[in-house]
C-alpha cells in the first residue's frame, strides 16, 4: 500500500513537460537563431522570406513531434534516440541552409530525412490500442507521402522542383490545420500539456530575440538610435509576452485542432 501510494504521489507530481522536450525545444531555438544571424548579417527580401519559409518547415517538425508526444507520453530509449536524431538532423540541416554555396535539394535532403525520423516515430504509436494507433497510421501515412514527394523532388532539376517541394509542404500543413475531422480518429489531447509546450517556446523565442538584439547593438558604437531600438523591442515583446499569457489560459485550445 505505501509503494502505491508513493507511485501515485510521483506520478502526480510529474512535471507536464519532460526535459527531453525542453531540449527539443532549446535546440529548435538554436536554429532559429543561426536563420536570425544569417539574416542580419545580409538582410535582404529575398532572404527574409526564405528564412521565413525554413522557419515554418522547421515548426512544422515541431509541432508533429509535440503532438505525437502529447498523445503518447512516453521516455524510453527509443524515443530518446528518435528525438536526439531528430534535433540533429534539423540544427544540421538549418546550417546546410545558411551556406552559400548549398543547394535547395541538398536542404531537401536534410529535410527529408527529418521528416522520415517523424514518420518513425509515429510508426512506433501504430501499436497501440485505437483512436491513438489509428490516428497515428494516418499521420504516418501522410509524413511519407510527404516524404516520397520531397524525395521525387531532390531528383527532379531547379524550377519544377519547387512545385513538388510545394506538394510536400500542403501535405505536412493539411492534415493539422485545413482538413476536417469527422470520421478521422482522434485521440484525447492533455490540453495542459499542449500549452505548457506553446507557451515554453514562446518565452524561449522571445528570449532568443531580446539576446539577439543585444548581440547586434553591442557589436558596434551604440548610439542614441540603438537604445531607442533596444528599448522598443523591450516593449513589444513585454507586450506580446503578456497578452500570451494573459489571453492563451482564458481562450484555451478549440477541440479537434
């Protein structure tokens, strides 16, 4: 009886968010900031939206990942391994990504295995009893399609590349933002969880962004311009910081999403 009570006070008292996930998320963090560096050193348009648009591939990893371990919870070797894999395949990928004399289809490369290690991962939840085995099929099913469109890609020459390279990006965004539920099985989502991932990202990005600035404004002569500078980013994201937190516990999270 007092071994079963100390097992249910552990796993009452286990943090919502593991350090294996936090680790994920430093290292995604870390990309983030070699695109922000490579942006100020040469900031561009051109170069703005292609870091934006390897941003959202890498979130996109992210967010499969968060998902898959908000539905099944589980630390043991083999998710270690897959998400230790996963963190270096992107953070080299991102610096495949900032070279200049790197290739879209070496990116790809990079990004493809990445999407196969989150294909893995989801393979390993098809053993388990349903909605979360069959949920997990359907997004296994859906990250190597993504995967065998990216591959016909990387073998494809430089222009009608970008339209399968396009293929594959629908086939990562659809299946979590536009397409609809019914009839698809669902597993029950820890809400809780989902936001505490959300909203530790947010305040490590947020984090990332105040060093940068600093970074960058002490490189040089600071002038009266730059402590303006510093002191307005303080402020925005002071103020997206707290209307996060403030508006994010009261709206929730939409069933479904």
């Amino acid at each position: 009886m007092a071994g079963s009570s100390t097992t249910e006070s552990h796993e009452s008292h286990k943090p919502p968010v593991g350090f294996l996930e936090l680790f994920f998320d430093l290292v995604f963090v870390a990309s983030t900031m070699v695109l922000s560096n490579e942006f100020s050193q040469n900031p561009s348009w051109g170069l703005a939206g292609q870091c934006s648009l390897m941003f959202a591939l890498l979130w996109l990893l992210w967010f499969h990942m968060t998902v898959l371990m908000n539905v099944e919870r589980q630390d043991d070797l083999g998710q270690r391994g897959i998400v230790f894999s996963l963190m270096f395949v992107i953070f080299v990928t991102t610096l495949i990504f900032v070279r200049r004399d790197s290739s879209a289809d070496l990116v790809g490369l990079g990004y493809l295995l990445a999407v196969l290690i989150v294909a893995f991962a989801h393979q390993r939840a098809t053993k388990m009893p349903d909605p979360i085995g069959a949920w997990a099929r359907s997004r296994r099913n859906r990250l190597l399609a993504a995967g065998v469109v990216m591959s016909v890609g990387v073998l494809t020459p430089d222009g009608p590349d970008a339209f399968l390279y396009g293929l594959a990006f629908l086939l990562l965004v659809v299946p979590t933002s536009l397409s609809g539920q019914a009839g698809r099985p669902v597993p029950a989502i820890d809400a809780h969880h989902l936001s505490e991932r959300a909203a530790l990202l947010t305040l490590i990005v947020m984090g990332e962004s105040l060093v940068k600035a600093a970074l960058v404004i002490s490189s040089g002569s600071i002038v009266f311009f730059d402590g303006v500078a510093l002191v307005v980013m303080f402020v925005i994201l002071f103020g997206l910081y707290s209307t996060y937190f403030d508006d994010v516990p009261e709206a929730g999270i939409q069933p479904g999403a």
